[in-house]
C-alpha cells in the first residue's frame, strides 16, 4: 500500500488542528519572577507565601493559557505543500508531546500573622479551574500517514500514542512559615510551606496504556496491527459526551492532591528552594467508559463481490471497529495529577521604597529547574531548565526576561512587566514571545494578573 492524495490531506488537517490546539509549557514564569505576585508563585513553591511587605493579597479571575509541541516549530506549517511537511517530520524527535491547558484563578487570598514586625506565619486560598490536555505521538505515526506504509515494508512502525485530557476545579488551602533554628545562625534563614487540596474533576480522557504498532508484509499486501491499550472517559456513555454546558456543574470524580516545599535563604542575597507539587490523584466513578483492546489483528483487505456496483463495504469503519476493541461500562478509575520537582536558585539584591522605607528586591536572577513525573495535562518528563532576569524601579514598576529549553518547548524566550499603583497590582506576561510575535517558536503562552495588597 501507498500512500494517496487523501491521505495526505488528511495529514495536513490533523497537524494544523493539533499545532492550534496544542501546547507549551505548565510553567508560569512570569509569577515564579517577578515579586509582585508571590501569592501566585506561592502554587508552585509554597513556601514562597507571604514573601512581600502586604499582610493582605487578594486576586480575582486570572487566566494563565498555554500551547506549543515539542515535535516542530509552527513555521513548519505555515503556507503548508509537501516540503513543509517533510520539514516538519525531519524535526520531530521518535517521540513527541503536544498539548494546551487553560487555568483561572477564580479567587485567590492570603494572610500574613507577625511578630515584632516578622512573619510568623502565613495562609492562603485559592478555587481554580484547570483545563489541559496533552498528546503523545511518535514520529512514525506522521511518517505513516503522509509517505504511507511501503517503507515500513520488513520493520516495525511504532505507532504508540497517548491522549489525555482533564476538566478539575481545585480548591486549594496553603501554609508557610519560618522555622527559628538558632544552631544554623543569623545569615541563614529557612522557611517551609504546604497546600493541600480538593480537586473535582468533570470530565477526562486518560489511557492507561497505549502501545500500537504495525508491521507490513510482503510488497504491502498485509498489514498486522500490534494493540494493548486500556482507554478510560469520564462524561460519556457509550454514545454521546455530555453536553458543554452541564459539565461545570456535573462532578463525575473527586479527589485530593498536596504540595510541599523549603526555602533556605543564606549569605544575604541567595536562596535556594525545593518544591514537590501536584501529588495525588482523581477518581472516578460517574458516567464513566472503557475502551481496550489487546493482542491485535491482520487486515488483508476487504473482499467485494462486484467491483462495478460496490458493495456494503466501508475501510475506515472496518478498522474503527478493530481498533475499538472491547467495552466496559460504569468502570471507576483514577487518573494522577501532574506531579512535578521544581529546583529554584536566586540572586536578589535589596533596596527600601521612598516614603514607607518598605523593604523590596531591585536586582532578581533566578534559575529553575522542573522535572515532571508523568505525561498528564500540566507536566511533561521531558525536563524543564529556565533563567531569568527581573528588576524593580523602586518597586512600582517591574520588568524582566527569561529564557527556557526544555517541557513542551524547544527553547523559547519571554517578557513580562507589572504595575504597583498604590495596593492595586496588574501585570503581563509571556514565557515564549516568538510564539506570540511570530511563528517562530513551538508555542506560545500568556498570563494576566491583577491583585490587590494592603
């Protein structure tokens, strides 16, 4: 078998629908850096609560939307013909990941308890709503489609492929505070945090398993698929997914989840922070479905009884129904949160505001590395490395860059500002500014915040 014109268009379609729907990067930068937003950064280093002057933050409705593929750039598919596409499958690693996602800070607020004008301890709340999901595809799933499987002929195609997909509304109650260890001294200060939540999840897609391949006979005229994967959906029965609108107010799964983390701050201007976040998982058990198939078949072809007048004969769904596998109904199953390892290193000079003499950091660099544990929506094995610079006109205005390989991305450059008018805060930011300008990044993200200090 060859490929065909069909084929081909086929592949043109799927690669603009995933570039559009796919994503970047889980990591928000923007609020990792710039000191305005420590109750943000404070979701992904806990200990990082109530780092600021304020004994009050509050924040409402704040986006933070990501897209972007580890397999090729987006200009590989602008004003899309076939050298596009072959430029594209030469980019791609064996395997790859793409994905999107979609989180809103609803409500979030902190509080800060002192002591002779010193954190003594600091807590927080938060509701978001998290929407991801994320594709895992190989580079012999594309080859496949577009060039056919004739030079597959006498080797295995891996054509092993994951999707997964969560709908969760997290509601989440955080916890910092410095420990006073007198055997460490003066110059060096420690500080730990904690968040432990409830998370509701309202519709997903997760496979266990996934491992397909296909290997070809003799001048193609035999095609054995290899199959064992294990589909789980939560929101479907069998027929139709549950209408858009009901989803929201329909929980199908619940579930807890918690973070953790250190800081340690020494030699008056480094810190250094450990943090462990996303660990748990949801479960489901409402509306819920299995696909699953294991073993495999051989398609030699379907036979037709008069060529001339055809017959009741369909490839695609032929292939569907082998691939379908068998079903389950009413099944529970649990689908892990994104966990991830995040290492942070800083260099922050400190200078105090006019007026107020409050205490504020002018010069910030800082280095991060995130390690995700598994494929889910948010996170990516694929390791994370970023570097950044931010700094503070007297703490009123705030301006920084970074730079990240590695996630969702192949490397990716990003800008982000915000603005201090009295206790009000607003601020932008990307983590991949090409991706934003032009088509020259894997992806692109951006995140707006507002927030409130007193």
């Amino acid at each position: 078998m060859t490929s065909t014109k069909n084929m081909k268009s086929q592949i043109k379609f799927l690669a603009l629908f995933l570039i559009c729907l796919s994503s970047k990067a889980q990591n928000n930068l923007p609020v990792l850096y710039d000191q305005h937003w420590t109750l943000h950064s404070s979701k992904f280093i806990p200990s990082k609560l109530g780092d600021d002057y304020g004994t009050f933050n509050a924040t409402v409705i704040n986006p933070y939307v990501y897209l972007g593929n580890s397999g090729f750039s987006l200009k590989a598919l602008d004003g899309l013909n076939n050298s596009k596409i072959n430029t594209a499958l030469g980019q791609m690693a064996d395997n790859n990941i793409l994905g999107m996602g979609l989180d809103i800070d609803l409500i979030g607020m902190s509080y800060k308890i002192n002591k002779r004008d010193k954190e003594f301890m600091s807590f927080s709340f938060f509701a978001t709503e998290r929407i991801g999901m994320n594709f895992l595809y190989t580079k012999d799933f594309f080859d496949l489609i577009w060039n056919g499987n004739a030079k597959f002929e006498g080797r295995k195609a891996d054509l092993n492929l994951g999707y997964n997909l969560n709908w969760l509304r997290e509601y989440a109650v955080g916890w910092s505070m410095p420990l006073n260890i007198p055997s460490v001294g003066d110059d060096v200060k420690i500080k730990v945090g904690a968040r432990l939540k409830y998370l509701q999840g309202f519709g997903a897609i997760s496979f266990e398993k996934s491992e397909v391949a296909l290997r070809t006979g003799s001048a193609g005229r035999s095609l054995l698929f290899e199959t064992d994967y294990a589909m789980n959906i939560a929101g479907y029965d069998g027929k139709d997914f549950e209408s858009a609108g009901d989803l929201p107010f329909n929980a199908k799964g619940s579930g807890l989840g918690f973070d953790l983390s250190g800081s340690v701050s020494f030699l008056k201007n480094f810190e250094a922070s450990l943090a462990v976040i996303d660990i748990g998982s949801v479960k489901y058990n409402k509306s819920t479905y299995q696909y699953a198939r294991k073993n495999g078949f051989q398609f030699d072809g379907i036979p037709i009884r008069d060529i001339i007048k055809g017959g009741d004969f369909d490839v695609e769904n032929y292939v569907t129904t082998e691939f379908k596998g068998d079903e389950k109904s009413a099944i529970s199953f649990a689908t892990p949160l994104p966990t991830r390892l995040i290492l942070q290193g800083e260099y922050k000079t400190r200078k105090s505001t006019k007026g107020k003499n409050r205490e504020f950091y002018d010069k910030r660099a800082c280095i991060t590395y995130i390690q995700g544990f598994n494929n889910q929506p948010g996170a990516t094995t694929k390791p994370f490395v970023s570097v950044g610079y931010n700094h503070s006109f007297n703490y009123v205005f705030t301006a920084g860059a970074t730079a990240a390989i590695g996630g969702y991305n192949r490397m990716a450059f990003g800008l982000n500002g915000s603005l201090r008018l009295g206790g009000l805060r607003i601020g932008i930011g990307t983590t991949n500014l090409f991706g934003v300008t032009s088509l020259n990044g894997s992806g692109m993200d951006f995140t707006f915040l507002t927030g409130i200090t007193i």
